[in-house]
C-alpha cells in the first residue's frame, strides 16, 4: 500500500471545509502561488500566509493575526516541517481547528499499520 499524502490530506479538507476557506501556512513566500494552485484544484478555497517553520514564533502571531477575520474553517500548515510546537502555538493564538499534516499522517498510519 502506497499513502501520498496530499490527496488524502485534500480529500479531507474538502470535507471539513464546509464551504469556507482554510488557513494554509506555506514556508516560503515563492510556494504560495503552487500552493493555491494545488487547492484550488480540489476545489478548496484558501487563504494563504507564508511562516517558515525555523524562525521565531513572533512572526507566528503576526500570521495568526493576519488570519483571525477571515472566517476560516481551520489551518493547515502545509509541510512537515512544521511542528507540534508550532501547532500549539496557533492553536493559542487562534479560536479554530489546526490540522498538522505530520500527525495527521502519523495516526492514520498507526491505525492502518500499528499493533
């Protein structure tokens, strides 16, 4: 069995979304337009910030804050470099479900794989 992912990740997102935007956190300014290109794709409306995972967390505020009004389902942030950390943090600073795709993938396979 081969798990990609990005289609599961989307295909859940699609669900989840109920018709509004997500939040989506890319590492790099240079990624968000294949970023949306990606989501719109399935269909997904997107909101898109650009946060490295490795700089300081007050730019993290910054993004969230620039998030908070825009009527948003929930957050992705969209790279496995992202960490549990960081999710904690937006999930302080932020009143919506954060969906880390690291975990996310990691439970899914525990669940199909694990004892």
């Amino acid at each position: 069995m081969l798990i990609i992912p990005q289609p599961l990740i989307h295909s859940l997102l699609q669900k989840l979304a109920d018709d509004r935007p997500i939040g989506l956190l890319v590492p790099d300014e240079s990624q968000i337009p294949q970023a949306q290109s990606w989501f719109s794709e399935s269909d997904i409306q997107v909101r898109v910030r650009a946060l490295s995972p490795y700089l300081k967390s007050s730019l993290l505020q910054e993004k969230a804050q620039s998030l908070q009004n825009e009527n948003l389902s929930l957050i992705l942030p969209d790279c496995m470099g992202y960490s549990i950390a960081l999710k904690k943090e937006l999930e302080h600073h932020l009143p919506i479900p954060i969906l880390l795709p690291r975990t996310f993938i990691a439970t899914l396979l525990n669940e199909l794989f694990g004892s």
